[in-house]
C-alpha cells in the first residue's frame, strides 16, 4: 500500500500519522509546504519526504496565500507521476486540501484539523467557496471528532467519518502515586489568548485566596508568544512565586513530569476541535478541569472524569479546583474513571488500525 501525505512535516499530529502506519508496512511519501527540523524521520525505511520552501513566500502572519500554493503544484504533479500512490490523504482542509483537490488524483481524503473549520470560511465568502470547492472534489472526508464532523457538515453534504487522534496509553498512563501535601494544579498548552491561560492564572489566585494554609502551586507548561504577560500577571496577583512556567516539554515526557504529578489538569481553551490535552491527563489518570469549548465536551464527562466550565469563566474555574481540594477523593475515582474513557475511545493503536482500516477498503473500491 503507498500512501501520498500532503501534510506540514513537523507537525507531531502528522510525524505520529505516518510513523505508526510506516509501522504497519504501508510505504509513505510526505509531500510538505514546510522544510523538516527534525532528522528523525531518517530512521524509518517506509517514509519519503519530499520538502517545500515556503519561508520565502510567507506573509507577515507566517501564513501561505492561496495563490503562492500554485506554484507548487507542478512539484506535486510529478511527485504524483514518481511515487505512484494508491491514494492520496490531505490534513488540513485549506492549504493542503486546496494542492489535493487541483492536483486531479483519486482517490482522495481530506482530513480537517480545526481552524480550517472553525476559522477559515469565516474569512470572506470567496474562502468559504475555496473550502466548499476542496470538499467536491474529496472522494472521502475524516474528522477527528464528532463536534467537528458537524462544523465541516456546514460546507458539504459527503459522509464523514470519525478518526480519533488518541494517544499511546502504554506511555500515557500512571506510573507512580505521586505522594505530596501539596495540590498542583497543572496546564499544558502553548501561551497564546485562545488557550485562557490568563483565566487559569486568576482562577488559582482566588482559590489560593480562599485558602492560605494549603500548600499549592500552579505549573504551567509550554511556550508562546504572551510568556512574558502571563509572567506579569502572576506578579500583579502577587503569586509569582507560587506558579512555574516550565517550558516546553517533550511530548514523550508529558506523562512522567506533569501528568502523574497533577493535582488537576486545567484547561481553558476559547476553542478546541480535539482536546488531546485532556485525553493525555485521563490516560495518566490525572482528572481534569476543561472549558466547554467543542472538543473538549465530547472527550470529558461532566462530573464522572472532571468538570467542565464555561469559557471565560473565573469563577466557575475557582470552584471547580477547590472542589477536589475539599474532596481529594475525587482525583482518584475520577482519574480511574478517565483512564477507562481513553481506553474504550482514544486508544493511539485502535485509531491507527481504524485509518489502515479506512484505507485498505478505499484501494478495495477503486
């Protein structure tokens, strides 16, 4: 089976695709906008990786016009003619549906990730046509979530099937009972306004507020453009030195250094397609707080694997975390209860065989 991917080489969404199904023996030719920063696809014999060069070409915003897409189509077309694939899969609906969708091959799947959903149309109605064109001329139509598939279902009437992007619940699990006096509340995100890293920051204040003799601290993990405002803000709530801005961690560290330390994961975002976040921290049997934001409802049960808030909500937040300061009970039935979620629906090998599954019953059609 060869499979032709139009996808950003280093996004860890698209290194996870195609490693785990190089892993099943289909052979992979990557065909990226991008230049690689990492060398560790090197290591795998199945996986081709054809480079673009679009630094040069973007705007002041890093992203790519529509326009500056055409000139690239030519380097696709005979990629196509080379590579001679059995199909051909776009992630993201936009960019790379747009390359997918004029290079003329079939079979072809678009995968949408999210802001080309949430975002993009809402752009001008020429970029709602562009996403309705991409979506006519896609013979098969995936989404990571349910919540998703009925944004997408506003701009084409085609089946769309659902294809989790889960995580490795051999790495993604409890390891140690992390035994402390202190409650840590942990976030892991990059530091940008649609995350609600700010809510988060004065929620724990008033919850440090309402309790000052319990030993508490706030890790915050990742980086971002608004670092140094968050940093400010902890300093204006005079908790600077309650929260830990830890840095970007690698993702295959996740679970050892924050998950399994948590108190509570928290997150706020103002928009998610797919919480992956709160699939990490239940698979670590870590509860979790999470905004009600679209992915994150369908993934987390209110009130049986965590608690969902609404957006914005400082409030709401605040409470919710001192609920499982007043019942710490809460954080051990509640993060088994998450951990048996994962397995039954986000499972990383399930998802994956669902895709090869996908896959082999295209290439038996055509």
């Amino acid at each position: 089976m060869r499979i032709l991917f139009l996808s950003n080489v280093n996004s860890i969404h698209t290194k996870r695709w195609i490693f785990s199904l190089a892993e099943r023996g289909i052979e992979i030719c990557l065909f990226s906008l991008e230049e690689s920063t990492h060398s560790d696809y090197e290591i795998s014999q199945n996986i081709t990786i054809i480079n673009g060069r679009f630094k040069n070409d973007s705007t002041k915003d890093g992203k790519i016009s529509k326009i500056t897409l055409l000139k690239y189509l030519p380097k696709l077309i005979k990629t196509i003619k080379v590579f001679k694939p059995n199909l051909i899969h776009a992630h993201y609906a936009t960019s790379y549906g747009l390359l997918g969708s004029l290079c003329g091959f079939h079979p072809y799947i678009i995968s949408v990730w999210g802001s080309d959903i949430y975002d993009f149309p809402n752009i001008s109605p020429i970029h709602k046509t562009l996403l309705k064109f991409n979506f006519k001329k896609a013979d098969y139509i995936l989404s990571t979530s349910h919540i998703m598939a009925k944004e997408t279902y506003k701009y084409t009437s085609k089946p769309i099937g659902i294809t989790p992007f889960g995580v490795d619940t051999d790495l993604f699990k409890k390891t140690v009972t992390y035994k402390s006096d202190e409650f840590i509340v942990g976030n892991v995100k990059t530091l940008s306004p649609i995350y609600g890293i700010d809510i988060l920051i004065k929620a724990f204040a008033k919850v440090f507020a309402n309790n000052p003799d319990q030993k508490m601290r706030l890790v915050i993990v990742g980086d971002g453009p608004n670092k140094d405002d968050y940093i400010n803000l902890t300093k204006e709530l005079k908790i600077e030195k309650l929260v830990d801005f830890k840095g970007k961690i690698p993702n295959n560290e996740l679970a050892e250094k924050c998950y399994n330390k948590f108190s509570v994961s928290v997150s706020l975002s103002l928009s998610e397609s797919f919480g992956v976040v709160a699939v990490e921290a239940m698979a670590c049997e870590c509860p979790v707080i999470v905004s009600d934001a679209d992915g994150f409802t369908e993934i987390v049960e209110d009130g049986k694997t965590g608690f969902i808030v609404p957006k914005r909500n400082i409030e709401a937040t605040s409470n919710a975390i001192q609920r499982f300061i007043d019942n710490p009970s809460l954080r051990e039935s509640m993060g088994k209860q998450g951990r048996e979620r994962v397995l039954e629906l986000y499972d990383w090998q399930n998802n994956v065989t669902k895709m090869f599954d996908i896959y082999t019953n295209i290439i038996k059609q055509k």
